[in-house]
C-alpha cells in the first residue's frame, strides 16, 4: 500500500522518512520554483544532512543518463532516493532504483535484458504536476540508442509519495490544464479498457469524480483545489497500473510531437471524438465481456463525468475541453497518414472496440481541410 504525505509541519514527515538515510535526490529544473521544498532541503544541508543531487538528464531520458546517476548513487555511498519533479524525473530515479543493485556497471546495455531483483532502497516521490500519475505506476520509460525502452517493474513503484499543493502554484495555466486533462484521460480510458478490473474501476470513477469536483479551484491555484487534483491524478495512475492506457493514447503520441502541443492537451483532443464515437457504435464492441457491459461502463463514465448517461458525458468532456480554451490543430491528409501510421497497434487492442479506420477518426478529431 503506497503511503501518501504531506508538507505539513514543515515537512514533518518527509524528515521522518529520510531519518539516517544519505539521500539521493533526482530532480529537473522544477525545484528552482518549488520555494518551500527548496528551501527546506537547503535547510537540512545547513544542518548538516548530507543530500546528493542529480539532473543530468533531459526530457525523454536516455539509458545513459539513468548510468550517470547509478555511478553517482554508488559513488557517494547513499541510500535512498526522492525523485521530485515529472515524468522525466521520474523515469530517471525509477531506473536508478531498479538497476542500481544490478552487477556491472551496465554500459553495454545489459541492465535492459537482466531479471531485476526486487529493490529494497527506499523509494519517495514528489509529483510536481497532476497530470502523469506516475507516481504510482510500475512503468518507466527512457531511450538506449534511439530506442524506445519501456520498463515494466514492481520496484518502479516508490513506496511513499510527497504530495505538496505548493508546488503546483508555479505552473503555467497551459501546463495545468492539459495534466488535468491527461489525469482524466487516463481514468476515462481504463475505465472502458479490456483489462479493467473492479478495483481499476474503483479507482477510475474516484479519480473522474475528483477531476471534475476540484477543477475551478486547481485552475484558480487554490491550495485545496491543487490538493485535490494531486489525489486524482494519483489515483488515476493507480488505474492504468492497472490497466494500461488504450485508443486515446495511442493516437495522441505523434500529435505532440507534429503539432508541439502537451501531451494532456494530445490526449484530450483524442477521447473528446472517441468517447461519443463509441457510445453512437457500440455494437462494435470486442471486450469479451460483451456489449451490453460496455453500455454499462460508458454510463459510469457519463455518471462520474456529472452526466445522467454516457451520451451526456461525452457532451460534458467536450464541453469541457471548449471551457478550457484547447485549440484543435488543422491536419492535411499528409498528416493524417503520418499520424495513423504512428499508432501503437498494441495500446489500440486495450481498446474495447475496433477501430478498423483510424484515419477517419483522425479526420474526426482534428480541424482543417484534408484535401492533401
């Protein structure tokens, strides 16, 4: 069970947990804004707490980026590691804590392809968005000559989470709307995804629930409002832990990176078109569980949506995505060839129905004219 901490009396709890420990800190470019955790690990190094601190990675991390760190680690004898900041961050101190107890010093790759054991270094995470949820998955992900690398792992999951509405003060509006945004696709579609499980639906419409209850005060920077999304955001990562992401992840990928939009924002745009798609075709559903119960299922999701129904859910995410002002980018039909044929066929067969045609749903999601 993950244990969940605050900031309160001063960081009570982080210093707890630290106790002894030689602390291994990975972190990007966020803590400069992050005045009150700054602060308070500048006041534990006054007082003589030896704190090690690592960034040299970058957004997408490499393999090599991850050894750096583990030499480090090694070298300065710690023994235990906060990773702060997203998902890079995370990824980074996740694979640290996973290949560090590993032999070798791994620079011919070999940690991708040894049986881990599982980690016994104790492991602290502070999200500074409310977005990933990575907090709380067993996924990480990080590039070794140009390849993508997904690492699947229990020990990726840290133990304890730090969750400091503070440090969501700082954001820009743009960055917070589209983690809020990736926080309620990702409890959208593990709902309706063929391995969903009732404890992955728990957690679902718990976190759709607290997206929609705490959205005005997390976009007005209300601490209470920050807090509570922090909590859905969790929460949602515990979902597709659980379940993994489907369609609407799937297709939002390479809309990042053609259209230099967050990836949140990518996804959005994605399950506005496809949740109403699927309620108007149900029929088509392959989930072994049969039609009937994704009917069921889109009506919870419409329900936690705030919705009488699934149909008026659909309406509710759309408008929504209107409310928070999210452009749709024009699309050509170059691009949409480009943009179909980046799809990650396996994401697409979590998805509880078939979507023979993705390039008409591209055209669907997306603006502008598609003549060529």
């Amino acid at each position: 069970m993950q244990r969940i901490i605050t900031p309160e009396n001063d960081y009570r709890a982080l210093d707890e947990w630290i106790g002894e420990h030689k602390l291994f800190i990975v972190c990007d470019c966020s803590l400069q804004f992050l005045t009150g955790i700054r602060e308070h690990l500048d006041l534990l190094e006054r007082r003589g707490k030896n704190i090690v601190r690592f960034s040299d990675f970058q957004p997408n991390p490499l393999y090599e980026n991850v050894l750096v760190g583990i030499n480090l680690f090694r070298q300065e004898k710690c023994d235990a590691i906060m990773a702060i900041g997203g998902g890079s961050a995370m990824d980074v101190a996740k694979c640290i804590r996973l290949y560090c107890p590993m032999p070798g010093d791994g620079t011919d790759g070999s940690f991708l392809t040894m049986e881990p054991a599982p980690a016994d270094i104790p492991f602290l995470a502070m999200p500074t968005t409310a977005g990933t949820g990575s907090e709380a998955t067993r996924y990480a992900v990080i590039y070794y000559k140009g390849k993508k690398q997904s690492i699947t792992h229990n020990s990726l999951i840290p133990e304890t989470v730090l969750m400091d509405p503070s440090c969501l003060k700082t954001l820009p509006i743009y960055q917070k709307k589209a983690t809020m945004m990736d926080a309620l696709c990702h409890a959208i579609e593990s709902y309706w995804s063929v391995h969903s499980t009732e404890e992955s639906r728990a957690y679902s419409d718990e976190a759709i629930r607290q997206v929609m209850r705490y959205k005005d005060g997390y976009l007005a920077n209300t601490e209470d409002g920050n807090q509570g999304m922090l909590r859905a955001a969790n929460v949602a990562g515990k979902a597709i832990n659980i379940t993994q992401t489907t369609a609407g992840h799937a297709m939002c990928y390479k809309i990042t990176s053609l259209f230099g939009y967050a990836h949140g924002h990518a996804a959005a745009l994605c399950v506005r078109k496809l949740f109403p798609c699927m309620v108007a075709n149900v029929d088509q559903c392959i989930d072994p569980r049969g039609e009937e119960y994704l009917k069921q299922t889109l009506n919870a999701i419409g329900l936690a949506l705030g919705g009488k129904d699934a149909e008026e859910g659909g309406r509710i995410f759309s408008a929504l995505y209107n409310e928070l002002e999210l452009p749709v980018p024009e699309a050509s039909e170059e691009k949409i060839a480009v943009l179909s044929s980046s799809v990650n066929p396996v994401r697409l067969k979590n998805h509880p129905m078939k979507l023979d045609d993705v390039p008409a749903l591209y055209r669907e999601i997306l603006g502008g004219k598609h003549e060529g």
